[in-house]
C-alpha cells in the first residue's frame, strides 16, 4: 500500500508513554499505537486496525493529549483510513528467522552492545518485547570512570535527534556481575542469541574473558575492536586501526573457545577491508560495524563559549546521520569477495524496517540497535518486526532473498553512466508557489529554473538534471521523471 504522507504531520506528536489519547478514545482504537506505526513508517501496520470510527466522532482524543489540540489525531487517521479503504493490499506477511553463522534466530534485529544492554532487567524487557538477541554492554577487566554529563545531540528543527554524540564507555558491573547476568538469561530466554561484547587489555584477558563468556551461555563473542572513548591507550577504536592486533586478539580468543566470534571494527579508518581479513585470519566467523564515529557537536562547541571550566571532549557519534557512512561501509564488506563466507551484523541510525530493508538489502544478516532505542524505547521493535514482515509479504520474497538484493547495483563513482539526462517535473496542483527550488537553483545549481507568476518554469537547454530542486522542494512538488534523456 503506497501511502505518501509528510512526516511534519505527525511531527508535533511526542509519542508518549502510555498515551492519554488511547485512554481517552471512545471509539475502541489505540490511537497512541497508531501514530507511533506510521511514525516509524509502518504506514500498512500502522493503518491494519483503523476503522470509520474516527469520521463522525469529537475527538476527545485530542482534547485528552499532553499538549491539547496541537496534534490532530482525528484528521491524520481519518485521512489515513480513507488511504486504505481505496487500496487493494492484501496483508500478507513472511517470516523474518535467518542466522548468525549458523545459529537460527527469531528475527535480525538485536540490542547493540551500548547502555540499552546494560543488565539484567533492560535486557530482558526487551526480550519481551519482540528483540531476537542483544550484544551485551562490553565485558572488561578495565575500572570504569564514566563523565557526567557524557551525552550531547545535533536536533533539526522538528526537535528529533539528528546526531548523537556520547563519552560512554564499557560495562560498570564487575567480570562475575556479568557472567552471573549471562548465565540468568541463558536459563530464562533459551532460544535468545547472546552476542557478548568483551575488551581485554593483552592476550591473556582476551582469552580469559572468552572462556568465561563461553561457559555463561554466550551464543557467539563480539571482540570490541572499535570503541572510541578508552581512555586507556591500546584499546578500542586504537585496536582496529591496526590490523596486526585485531589479528592477534583475535587468534587469542578463537583459540580458546568454540562458539562464533564477531569483530566489531571501527568506522575511523578510510577503509574496514583490511581489519576485517585480519580478523578473519584470526578465525572470526562475523564481521559488526559500525561503531561510533569520532566526533564533537556544535553544541558541545557553543557551550564552551560561555563556560570557560567546561572542556570538551571528542566522543562517538551515532544516529541517523550516521547511516550513510555505515552503508558504506556495509557496501564495502559485502563487495569484498574474500569475506563471502563472513557473517555481517550492521548498525548505526537504523530507526524504521525501511532502514533494516537498507541494510540487509547491501549485505547485513543481522542488525543491531542503540541510538532510536534511547530516544524512544524497546517498543520500535514492534513497527520493526510489523514493517518489514508485510514488506517481504507485499514483494512476495523471503529474507533470506533480500539479503544482499541490492548489493551488486552499488558501483563506484567512475563506473556511474553519464550518457543521458532525467529530467525532473513539477505538480502545478500541489506546487505552492514558494520559490525556494528558483532560489536553490539559481545561486547553487545551473540556472535552469525561471519564474513566472510565480510559477515555476524548466529551462531545457540549461537544466542537468542535477534533482537539486527535487531535494530541496518542501511540498514534494517536484520529482524525478525516471525518463532517461540522451545527451
């Protein structure tokens, strides 16, 4: 069901926990439900319980809302519902089981190893709630200080989260605190895939750590390779950018146990190939990336200005705008015909199952999460598992052939054809009149946009078809024509 909608419409609602709008609908729906699904883009899901019920009813769901009357309840679903009773879908659903080498899991999606696998309780509340497995917060034998505060964040200007900067380091529970947690959920979530994180400081911890791990119950051992907020030289991010130790501690760790083991690379490198097949020459059987980038925000910046006993620190950044850079590497790993046979679990700024189907179409087989969890709970593993199941229904394949779909049609810049032009089109009934693609192309494209009354107006002779204009447009007037024009 093809439903197109302006994410600014559902903007202003703040997603709440245990929402007053359900408690307050009198007509038997979940409204709360409802827009936190086509929220997260489950637009099928989220629309798969939507009645007529909305059309002639006064909406006290509205009235009942933290912030009355800011979000129309009433219009969005009662538009919506007219969206689906003039489709034809048929609500069919596949399975989501696949693997991590070998081992059958429920779903792909997992915990990252990050604050949202701290312990026990977290762990299990989202077990519960529909996540296939988690990467437990990484296990050390380090001391841990942790900062305060250790989170900053870049916002656009609807409020949500655009980048994520944190200082946090490894778990604070003791060696045996975690292994005691390890051999809890083992017992209590048997078919559960723990991934656990570890960092040793030479060899012997490495090896240490893994066996200990192994004997808790682990499914497979994740080697933290990659974070970049030690403060202890030689760990970390400092590990994967030096493929002769991610080979080493490796060996150490394969060498001792018998379950898989993943290696988690760092994304501060300008290429992840050659830790990736150093790993695999130490026996790894996976490959996970990525971690968190290196970075400072604005704010962290600004700040400063105005507290001079503040200083600032380079953290790791994640969420949505890292997934570009994650895709990449993801690219990378799943082209590189020496690391067929590997295991890859991807992550960083996975929000929606459009975003999963972004992955595992470019070659990841399991995904891990973090940053859309903090902002908005387990619950996303819902519209997750909902979204894409129907996705794979609606397209009639299995997960198992999306896996990689997309893969080979990732080509590097010089291969791109530049033999023929598409040209955009503009809606004139939806068009505004605004003006801002008139501007953009002016002073940042060819000059191939002219006005008149207003109106927009192509230039053939000038236009590129750069679709400069298609990105900037605020009301999805203009698109592309998908026709493609010879030069």
């Amino acid at each position: 069901m093809n439903i197109p909608i302006l994410q600014k419409d559902l903007i202003s609602c703040l997603l709440c926990n245990d929402p007053l709008c359900t408690k307050g609908c009198n007509k038997g729906l979940d409204p709360g439900k409802i827009l936190r699904s086509l929220r997260f883009k489950n637009y099928v899901g989220g629309t798969q319980s939507l009645t007529n019920a909305c059309i002639d009813c006064d909406a006290k769901c509205e009235e009942c809302c933290v912030i009355p009357h800011e979000v129309k309840i009433k219009s969005i679903l009662s538009n919506f519902y007219n969206k689906k009773i003039n489709s034809n879908y048929k609500y069919k659903r596949m399975s989501l089981k696949t693997d991590i080498c070998g081992i059958p899991i429920e779903n792909p999606f997992l915990l990252s190893s990050s604050v949202v696998s701290s312990n026990y309780e977290m762990i299990k509340r989202a077990f519960i709630a529909g996540f296939a497995g988690a990467s437990i917060k990484t296990i050390s034998m380090i001391d841990m200080k942790e900062a305060s505060p250790r989170y900053s964040a870049i916002k656009g200007v609807d409020g949500t989260i655009e980048s994520f900067k944190n200082i946090e380091q490894l778990s604070d529970q003791s060696v045996e605190e975690n292994l005691e947690m390890i051999r809890k959920l083992k017992k209590e979530f048997p078919t559960k895939f723990l991934l656990i994180s570890i960092m040793g400081n030479d060899e012997k911890e490495w090896a240490f750590l893994a066996k200990s791990v192994e004997e808790a119950g682990a499914s497979a051992i994740e080697l933290n390779f990659s974070c970049p907020n030690m403060t202890k030289e030689h760990t970390g991010s400092d590990v994967g950018q030096v493929p002769e130790l991610v080979e080493k501690y490796t060996r150490a760790v394969t060498s001792v146990v018998n379950i898989p083991v993943i290696a988690k690379l760092t994304p501060n490198v300008g290429s992840m190939s050659s830790a990736a097949l150093a790993a695999k020459r130490g026996g790894a059987r996976g490959i996970a990336a990525i971690n968190t980038i290196k970075s400072l925000t604005e704010l962290d910046v600004i700040k400063n200005v105005n507290d001079n006993n503040r200083n600032i620190a380079v953290g790791g950044l994640s969420g949505k705008s890292v997934m570009p850079i994650a895709l990449r590497f993801i690219s990378e790993l799943s082209h590189n015909k020496e690391l067929t046979d590997m295991h890859i679990s991807g992550m960083g700024g996975i929000y929606t199952f459009e975003d999963a189907i972004t992955y595992l179409s470019l070659g990841a087989k399991s995904l891990q999460i973090t940053t859309a969890i903090m902002e908005y709970g387990y619950r996303i593993i819902e519209d997750l598992i909902d979204g894409l199941e129907l996705f794979l229904g609606e397209n009639n394949i299995s997960i198992d052939q999306l896996n990689g779909f997309n893969k080979n049609k990732v080509v590097d810049v010089k291969d791109i054809n530049r033999d023929y032009i598409i040209y955009p089109k503009i809606n004139r009934t939806t068009c505004v009149q605004c003006g801002r693609c008139y501007i953009s192309c002016r002073d940042g494209g060819h000059q191939a946009i002219e006005l008149k009354d207003r109106m927009p107006n192509f230039n053939p002779n000038k236009c590129v078809g750069c679709h400069l204009c298609v990105i900037v447009c605020p009301t999805g007037s203009i698109t592309s024509s998908e026709v493609e024009v010879k030069k």
